[in-house]
C-alpha cells in the first residue's frame, strides 16, 4: 500500500509504502518547502541499504548503509547548493 502524509499546508511531509503492515521499500521525508530531507529503504520493516538525511543548516548530508537491520557505517559529505562536494 503507498501512503502520502501531508503538512497541515498541503505540502507533502512523507511517502512510502506497506506491505502486510510493515514499512517497505523507499520512505521519504520532506520539509514544508518540498526539500528532501531523509530517504530510508525498509525490508519488511527491516532497515535496509542506503539511506541519507540532509542537514540543511549545516549543510550535510548523512550516508548510512543498513545491513540485517544493523548500522554498518555512516559518511558525512559537505553540501554547497545541494549538490555533493568531493570532500568528505
């Protein structure tokens, strides 16, 4: 099932999807002016893969990679203009 919740304005806060109760799939989370500002990847309600979150103030973006539901590792990774620099 594909859900959508929305901000009291109407904008989009989340989307993502269910399956048999359980988060699955691609979730992902925006601010109220339609930024990104997570994306999470869920197995049966299970952490999976890649997910980032987007520290817009401090202009970072987080890379953490789930395996069997456990954190494996996190990289931070300097923004400028929302595009990923080199530099870690």
């Amino acid at each position: 099932v594909r859900v959508t919740h929305y901000y009291e304005n109407g904008v989009v806060k989340e989307t993502g999807t269910y399956y048999r109760s359980a988060l699955h799939g691609k979730w992902t989370q925006y601010d109220e002016d339609g930024n990104v500002l997570f994306e999470a990847n869920y197995n049966n309600g299970d952490k999976e893969g890649k997910w980032f979150k987007w520290d817009l103030e401090e202009e970072v973006l987080y890379e953490m990679i789930y395996d069997d539901n456990k954190l494996v590792s996190v990289d931070e990774w300097k923004l400028e203009k929302r595009n990923l620099l080199a530099d870690r």
